[in-house]
C-alpha cells in the first residue's frame, strides 16, 4: 500500500505542475524544427503527402471511391501517428531525461506528460489537413459523434498508462525500444489504418476485432465520418484502458524508486 501511495502522490504532484510539462512539450516541438522554413508546419505537411500517396496507390486495388477513401485515410493516419509516436517514444523516455532525475526531486510521472503534451501539440497540427479533407469532400458526422468527446480523454488515459509502463521496462531493459518500434510496424499492416475492416474477408474478421489499437482508433474515426463504430471497439477500448491502468499503476508502485539507478 505504501508503493501505491507513493505512486499516487508521484502522478498527483505531476499533474499540479503542469505549467513544468506543458512549457517543456512546447519548447520540444518548437527545437525538433528549429531553423526550418516552415517550422512545426513540416509536421502537418508530411502527412498531407502521405495521406495523398496512399490513396493514390490503395483506393483503386481496394475498390474504394477516392472520395470515401480519402477521409479514411486520413483520419486513420492522425490517431495512428499519435498513438505511434506515443508509444514508441516512451521506450527511452527515462533513459532520455536520466540527468534530470537523478539531479531534481521531480515527480517521474512528469516525464511522461511532457510526452503526451508533445504528441498532442503534433496531433493538432495534423487535425489541419484532416479538417480540410472533411471539408472538401462534404463528410457529414453521425449523430453520435459527441462521444468522440468521451472516446479522445480515454485514448489519452489509455495511452498515459502504456507510456508509462514501456517507460519502466525500457529504462529496465533497452531492447525494449527496438521491441516496440518493430511491434508498432507489424501492428500498422494489420490495423484497419488505410485499409477498411471489411477488406479483410469472410473467416478473418476477429483480427479486427481483437485488435485493441483499432478500437482506439474506430470510436473516434467512425462517429466522425458518419459510419457506425464496431460492436467490439468501445468494450475493447474500455478493456485495455481497465488493464494498462492496472498493470501501470502496479509497475510504477513497484518500481518507481529504482528507475534512477537502472538509468
């Protein structure tokens, strides 16, 4: 119980110090395009490029209308970035901040805001080209897209506790880095991204449905083309938040004090 105190206090004294992580997510964006032309802008133009590319290339094969296909894609490619990005970046994200804390009595969890705040900042950029797409193909959300409301502050919840637990391992082991990174690359081809569930034909569907990145995704793509989101998706959304929030708070109870000396 004292390691759950602890852990408690650790991410309630993160949260309070929030002007610390959001300032630091700022200045991260800002320093990865420092000296470039467009800035953070580069950001929202290399998605844009992508999300052409692969509709140019995948909504003939696929039998999808340019102008339904597109939208998919490109909303699809917005949350996968973020939650990719997230995921991948947590690997090393106590090993990255090693000097500051083992040097100032900062809560650990604060490490971890600071990635998602980043991720965040990103994830706005490219809502630009996905709120130009939306628009110029004239797509209508479903009535139902005020849980996409509800579905974001999950993703995000679900998210800080997985960051949170592959920081630990990666900080304990670093082959979890390349671990994630090449999991995250298979789990792309097989995740409904640019390809539309029922693409994966008859017999096959519960790839789809066990896929718990996809509900991630489904509960706020579908409200927000005006498709019908998966029956499995908000159970499966709601199952992975229950258990990367169990395991999460069990690690960093557990292994909070040590993360400074396996760094």
């Amino acid at each position: 119980m004292t390691g759950l105190s602890a852990a408690g206090r650790d991410i309630a004294g993160a949260i309070a110090r929030r002007w610390f992580w959001t300032r630091l997510g700022w200045q991260d964006v800002r320093q990865r395009f420092s000296g470039s032309l467009f800035g953070s802008f580069w950001i929202t133009l290399n998605l844009a490029l992508m999300v052409t590319a692969l509709s140019l290339v995948f909504s003939g094969p696929l039998g999808t209308r340019w102008s339904d296909y597109l939208p998919f894609v490109a909303s699809g490619l917005v949350l996968w970035q973020f939650i990719q990005a997230s995921l991948n970046e947590s690997s090393t994200v106590f090993v990255s901040a090693a000097d500051t804390i083992r040097n100032a009595p900062l809560p650990l969890s604060v490490h971890i805001l600071r990635l998602l705040w980043r991720n965040l900042i990103v994830l706005l950029h490219n809502l630009l080209v996905l709120v130009v797409v939306l628009v110029l193909f004239q797509v209508r959300p479903a009535p139902a897209a005020w849980t996409i409301a509800l579905a974001l502050p999950l993703m995000c919840f679900t998210l800080f506790w997985l960051c949170l637990l592959i920081g630990l391992a990666g900080a304990r082991f670093r082959d979890v880095a390349q671990i994630v990174a090449n999991l995250l690359q298979i789990l792309f081809f097989v995740t409904p991204v640019f390809w539309p569930p029922e693409a994966i034909g008859a017999g096959r569907e519960w790839i789809v449905a066990l896929n718990p990145l996809f509900a991630l995704i489904d509960i706020v793509r579908a409200p927000l083309l005006g498709d019908t989101i998966a029956p499995s998706s908000w159970p499966m959304a709601l199952a992975l938040a229950a258990g990367s929030f169990a395991a999460g708070l069990a690690a960093f109870a557990r292994a909070r004090t040590r993360v400074a000396y396996w760094i």
